[in-house]
C-alpha cells in the first residue's frame, strides 16, 4: 500500500477529531516536506541508501501519526 493513501485519511480524521496539537501539525509538515524531497532524491540522484533512510523517515512520522489517531479515538 502507498503511504499517501494512509496519510491523507489520518490527517483528515485527525483534523474532523480536532486533534491540532504541535506534534501532530510538525509530524503532518515533516511528513509533506519528507516526501518532496524523497521524491526529487528518486527523480535526480537515486542513492538507494539516502532514499531509504527518507523513507523510513516517512514511515516513522506516519506510524506516529497513526497511532496518535488511534489514540484519539479511543
């Protein structure tokens, strides 16, 4: 499954949740900002190495992210 997929439902759930603490909008930002330049990294460069570590930057903010919404709901 596509991470943005994930991502744009968590956000909106936590958004409809009024969940707009700073750690969700910075995880929700980072994880934006991460994903452009994972993908300008993938279109210019391609180390396998760096884009690995970006994308398991963008896994660790949307577990968090996904977990602060679970959290929420409960």
């Amino acid at each position: 499954m596509e991470q943005p997929t994930v991502f744009y439902p968590v956000v909106i759930v936590l958004a409809l949740m009024g969940e707009n603490s700073a750690l969700s909008v910075n995880l929700a930002c980072g994880y934006a900002g991460v994903r452009v330049l994972h993908g300008l990294w993938q279109a210019s460069v391609n180390t396998v190495s760096v884009r690995f570590a970006l994308f398991a930057i963008l896994s660790l903010c949307l577990i968090t992210l996904s977990v602060g919404a679970v959290m929420q709901a409960v």
